[in-house]
C-alpha cells in the first residue's frame, strides 16, 4: 500500500490475477497467428478484456478446409478500441490473405461490428495501436459460416423487435453457440414474450432447467455473470421475462444431433414508473448490503445522468459495458465538506480484486463535498485530515461527516 502526503493511497495488483481462463480464449490472445476454421475459435486483442497494449501491429489469417467454405466473424459486444475516425486504433479485416485484398471494414469506437462474411476461404485480419488512448479491445468468435449464422450474434436497441432462432421457422442448425443481447436506455424495462418455443430435450431429465443437448439460457443483465433467469429446453413455452437491469441476454446453444424448429419471441421496452418521492440527489447505498473481496455491489452516492447502478454494476450509455480505464477497481469515500480556505480534498483509495468480466473499469469517485462514504467496519489506515474516528459495538463508525460501515467484509489491499 502506498500513500502520498494528501492521504491518496493505492496499491497496484499483479496483472496476472485477472485472466479468468474459463473463457478459453488464451490461444487467441497473442498477437498474430494462423488459425484453421475446421473449429470454430476466438481471437482476442492481447490483454483483453483489460487495456490492450500500446505500439501493437498484429496480424491474424484465419483459412477454411475447403474452397468452398466461407468464414464468418462474430463479434463480442464488449469491444472498445480508440474512435478517433480509426487513424491511430483500429481493427481490419480485409477479404483473403493478401495485403491487397478488398478491406471488408475498418472499425474502432465501442460500438461492436456486425457480422462479417468472407467471399472465399480465407481472411486477414489486423489489429493497430498507437501510443496513447488505449481501451478494452475486441473479441471475435470465427467458425465455418453456415445458413443463419450471420444472425447468431445480434444487439437489439429498438424499442420492440423480434428475435428468432437461425433459420427460423426451418430447424435451426447443429453446432451453434449464440449471443444476443437487447439493450434498453436509462430508466426503460425489457419484456421478453415468446411466441413459440421447439428445442431437442432428454426425456429422461423431466426436472425444469434439466437440458442436455440443446438449450436456450436467459440472463438478467450480461452474460455468464449476471443472474441466471433460466434455462429452457423442449416444446414448453418459456414464461413472459422482465429484466431488471435494463438488459436481457439470451445464449443459445445446440449439438450435433437432433434439429428442431427453435423459437421465436418478441421483446417491448417500456418506462420506467418512477414515484413521485424518488429523489435522485439521495445516496442510493448497496443492492446486495455488502461489498465482497471479489466485486464491488455498492452505487455512488451523487446522482449523474451518464451512470446508472444496474444489478450493482455501473453502466454507459454508450455500451451496456462500463468502458476500461486500467486494471484495478477504485473507490474514493467521501470525506468531510471541505471548509473556505482548506487545502482541498482529503481521500484514501482502496482497490479490489475482480473478475475481468464484472471489473469496473472508471474509477468511483466521491470527493469531500460529499458528506458519507466508507466501505466496511475497518476506517482508513490514513484518516481524511481533521476527521476523528472512535470505535463502537457493530458495526464499526466514525465521528461526524466520516466514514460510515457499510460492510463487514474486508477489502483486499
């Protein structure tokens, strides 16, 4: 833990600790290679989803068994890399091996491509990026292309749509792994009806949720990391879905085997009923009523209309995905007003570890303007100037305009 002389402590955790390996994309996090299409795989931006390196200029060929086959590239929704008209960040895929062949895009920004389709066997794909303004990057899913799967990763933001299974009403495909996600500005809830439900069950797992072969998982918020609604299989109709979070992800997972006609659901997004008493200044505190070791649950305690807590995340308007800006999570607590002629804020930093998928990538500031903040029973190790902590029976509290428990668990230094 290092402190400077206004009380600003930190401490740098190893980079290392935050790859969760579970998403099997390590073979794609190098920068250039060549990869076979035979099996379906990932490449990644190296570092990803944390910074990517500055001076990077990777280059990656991905080629098809057969010259009849075609490619397809789809893309992860959490992709940021430096806007700026694509001068100095970018990714590029260009149609076959060659440097000359036909530039299919160019993108950056945080808004993810849609899917591209090779013309041929082959594509090229490059990564740059200069010195400065680096983000999250980018993660892309390339397999053999067969009919519907150009709509197996798709953003929905209009306020309703329908979505439908790959091929739908034909049987969807074998070998298919999905992602879509419906994305509803600040203050709207999502509504999820199907309309007709048909996926490969085992008849000997009667048990809701029990699916083997092919399933459709339903999620309150990101995928794989926020709250599961279900699992769903076989011809019984899903029940009508709302999501919390303002978003709803859905995965779609199917064998080799058995075929069925699939699904197809409409979604509707409507306001937010908001009371009268609801007053956006008050500190919104902890949806979960703890911090744990592994991820912040708490929202700020200011109201900006840029930021939202979501399922105790904080989301841009921009992407359903808070934008990266270093390795480390960062919460200021708020000390003291700060009285006509003081020397400024006083604030202590303390960091915590995260999996990459949930980690807060802007750092949560709260300056002493604000008259609470805090983050568990134990106070700083250097206290806010002026600010006198004494210690009572449970939880743990300062004095007046200090530090407040809000949780009994102990952050990581």
């Amino acid at each position: 833990l290092v402190c400077q002389s206004n009380n600003y402590c930190w401490r740098t955790l190893p980079v290392g600790n935050w790859r969760d390996k579970s998403l099997g994309v390590e073979e794609a996090s190098q920068c250039g290679g060549m990869f076979d299409a035979s099996k379906a795989g990932y490449i990644t931006s190296p570092g990803y989803p944390l910074e990517y390196p500055p001076h990077q200029n990777c280059h990656w060929i991905i080629t098809a068994p057969e010259s009849s086959q075609r490619i397809v590239l789809n893309f992860n929704p959490h992709f940021e890399i430096e806007r700026l008209d694509c001068k100095y960040d970018f990714i590029e895929i260009r149609d076959g091996t060659l440097d000359t062949a036909d530039v299919l895009g160019r993108h950056c920004s945080n808004i993810a491509p849609a899917p591209i389709i090779s013309s041929g066997p082959s594509l090229q794909i490059r990564f740059v990026s200069d010195y400065a303004h680096q983000g999250a990057g980018f993660s892309l899913r390339y397999e053999i292309f067969k009919t519907g799967s150009e709509f197996c990763f798709r953003n929905f933001t209009s306020p309703s749509g329908m979505i439908d299974s790959p091929g739908f009403p034909d049987k969807y495909p074998h070998n298919l792994e999905c992602s879509y996600m419906i994305i509803a500005p600040p203050r709207m809830d999502i509504t999820l009806t199907f309309l007709t439900f048909d996926l490969e069950n085992d008849p000997l797992l009667v048990g809701e949720g029990d699916c083997k072969y092919d399933w459709l998982d339903v999620w309150d918020g990101l995928p794989q990391v926020s709250p599961l609604i279900g699992r769903y299989c076989g011809t019984k109709i899903p029940p009508e879905i709302q999501s919390s979070s303002g978003l709803l992800s859905l995965s779609f997972h199917t064998d080799m085997a058995v075929a069925k006609d699939g699904f197809s659901a409409r979604y509707n997004m409507t306001h937010k009923e908001v009371t009268d008493s609801f007053h956006c200044s008050m500190a919104l505190g902890l949806e979960s009523g703890k911090i744990s070791d592994d991820q912040i649950s708490a929202s700020t305690t200011f109201y900006d209309s840029r930021w939202l807590p979501r399922q105790a995340r904080l989301n841009n308007d921009d992407n359903a995905w808070t934008p990266s800006r270093g390795q480390q999570q960062g919460v200021h607590p708020g000390g003291p007003p700060v009285p006509e002629g003081s020397d400024g804020h006083r604030h202590t930093r303390r960091r915590f570890k995260g999996d990459p998928e949930v980690l807060l990538r802007h750092h949560l500031q709260a300056g002493s303007q604000h008259q609470r903040g805090g983050l568990d029973g134990v106070p700083p190790r250097q206290e806010p100037q002026g600010v006198g902590c004494v210690a009572s029976k449970e939880p743990y509290q300062c004095t007046q305009h200090s530090w407040k428990s809000l949780s009994p668990s102990q952050p990581v230094y």
